[in-house]
C-alpha cells in the first residue's frame, strides 16, 4: 500500500505530461485549431441530433415501447457525450496546463462516463431487439420496470467505469504505470476499457449474425408460401439492412481508438499513439451523431415524427411573426399520421 510521501497528488498536470513524453503546448498550434473547431462542429452536431430523438421519443405515443425507451436512453448518453467533449473543447490544448488535478480527472472522467453509456446501451438495444426477432415479435413485451432496471445497470457500470480513475485507477503513486495518452491514468486503465469495448462489440457482433441467419431463414420459408404479407418481407430486409450500418459505424468509429488505447495499454514504446489520439477520439465522439443519423434514417416513422417536431417549430416562429400584423384566429387544421391497422409500423428498423 501506498503512503503519501510516495504520491504526487500535489504536482501539475506538467508534472506528468513531461513524465510520460507528451507535450503539452503552451500556444494555439495550427493543429490544435483544427482540432478543437472540428470538435466543436461534431458536439453541436451531436447536441441538437439527440436532443430531437429524445423529444421525438417524448412526444409520440407510439415510441413508449421497450426498444424506444432503450433508443432514448442512447439519445441520452450521446447528448452527455456531446456535452463531456464540447467541456473537453473548452479545456484542450495550452488550457490543458492550467488545469487542477481534479479539473483533468472531471474532464476524463466525463468522456469515460458518457461514450461507456453509449456502448453499453448498444448492446442492449441488440439483445433487445434479438429476443423480440426470436419471439416474432415487432416490439418487446418485456415489463417496463425490467427495462428502467436495465438502463439503470448500464448508467451504474458507466459512472463505476468512469470514476474509477480519479478515486483508484491511476498512476499517480506509480510513476512508471502512466499512460501516455492519458498521463494521469494507469496502463491497465487503457488496456481494459479497450477490451471491454472490443467485448462489447464482439457481443453485438454475435447477436446480430444470430438474427441475420434467423431472418434470412424465416424469408426464405415464407416466400414459399404465397398467402405471405409482401410487408412483413421487407420489413425483415430492411431489419437486416440497419444491421449492416450500425455495425459498419462501430467498426468505423470506434475500431482505431480501441487500436491505440490498447497499444498504450499494453505499453508499446514504438507506437507513435500520440500522432492519432485526438483524431480517433474526434471519431469515437462522431458515433453519437452517426447514431441518431441512423436511426433518423431508418425509421420511417420516426422520420415523420421530426418532421413533425421541425413543422410546428417553423409554424411557432411563422405565427409569432405575423401576429404583430394581423390578428390572431383559428383554423381548424392539424397534423394526423395514418396508422396501419395493428397499430403498430410495418416497418421496423430501429436496431
């Protein structure tokens, strides 16, 4: 066990930059522009992208099903990822050296909370939409308080994951165990986060393939049958289709930063990690957006749902502007969404 006098709690964030080999610059570098401007682009981006899927889900009624609650629940950890890297933003670059030890461990420690929040609800947004595939099912009948049990297990293992470090897991007794992309963190910090990502996606992977296979069984099978609801066929490729693209987006986004913080993790000194740290985090933070673009695109009636939202919101701005000219009136109209029969949309992609 570690004594005090063993401990550097009361050195600078310079301290340990300089103890790992990360330079910490003490002027706006050109790169450090650009990379700061693209952030701020993508967590605007991703602000105002979740904040409609979260009143979309809010509004309409017929979003208040289990795999809704689950695709608001990602809406909800990809705004905090938006907000933790516009707070990094605002703390990067020369501004980085001014910061206390706490200040630094905040700005990690939100990043860490918000993108494992992120992750993890993926997942369970597959095993999800796995057990209503399986059931023949279009939404899941699961009780509502197993789902709120399970958003709450998911927010539990990402503040467990993400605070570890400011109490634990950090190098701040063990010179020799920094990382050099996060210089305040342990080695084996990096290496298991990146693992449990690659776990993650692994899991989805294998959930996925398993309903893939299932789909394109259950298609074949019915296609034999010529009583079968042509619908119900498309809604199955369509299902296989936003597979494809969630996966393709994971992979995309989240595969290189996982490469470098493994590499750090497991200390390769030859691996020039701190060349690409920043970019791959920038791509890693793109995946909240990416996420509420592909179910924005995919989901017919959600599509017709932000519609909706963006109408009334340009009617409000419309109406208020005019009413300092004309007087106001009523006219009876209003917005109706055509319902199949069942009550529920043929098409289901929200994966």
């Amino acid at each position: 066990m570690f004594t005090m006098s063993h401990c550097y709690y009361n050195e600078t964030i310079g301290f340990f930059y300089n103890n790992s080999g990360k330079e910490l610059s003490s002027h706006w570098r050109p790169k450090d522009v650009v990379v700061v401007a693209l952030g701020l682009t993508v967590s605007v981006l991703v602000l105002l992208t979740n904040l409609l899927v979260i009143a979309a889900i809010a509004s309409n009624r017929r979003f208040h099903q289990p795999i809704y609650y689950l695709l608001g629940n990602l809406a909800a950890a990809d705004l905090f990822a938006g907000v933790a890297y516009l707070f990094l933003m605002f703390h990067t670059g020369p501004r980085t050296a001014h910061l206390s030890l706490k200040g630094w461990f905040l700005r990690q420690g939100l990043l860490d909370t918000s993108l494992t929040a992120s992750v993890a609800t993926l997942l369970a947004i597959a095993v999800e939409r796995h057990r209503s595939v399986m059931a023949v099912q279009l939404h899941s009948r699961l009780p509502r308080g197993r789902i709120v049990m399970l958003i709450v297990v998911v927010w539990v293992a990402a503040l467990g994951l993400g605070l570890l470090p400011a109490h634990s897991w950090h190098c701040l007794c063990a010179l020799d165990r920094c990382s050099r992309m996060a210089p305040l963190l342990s080695r084996s910090y990096l290496a298991v986060w990146a693992l449990s990502s690659l776990l993650v996606f692994l899991l989805m992977v294998a959930v996925y393939t398993h309903i893939f296979f299932y789909v394109r069984r259950r298609v074949q099978r019915m296609a034999e049958h010529v009583s079968c609801h042509p619908r119900y066929q498309e809604t199955t490729l369509s299902l296989v289709k936003t597979v494809v693209i969630i996966l393709g987006a994971f992979v995309v986004c989240w595969t290189p930063g996982q490469v470098v913080l493994l590499l750090d993790g497991l200390g390769c000194k030859s691996c020039n990690v701190l060349a690409v740290e920043k970019y791959f985090l920038l791509l890693a933070e793109a995946n909240s957006l990416v996420n509420a673009v592909v179910y924005s695109c995919r989901d017919a009636e959600m599509r017709r749902t932000f519609r909706h939202l963006l109408c009334c919101l340009c009617l409000r701005r419309s109406t208020h502007e005019s009413a300092r000219y004309t007087p106001s009136y009523q006219t009876g109209a209003s917005t109706r969404i055509m319902l199949p029969e069942n009550g529920h949309p043929l098409m289901d992609s929200t994966l």
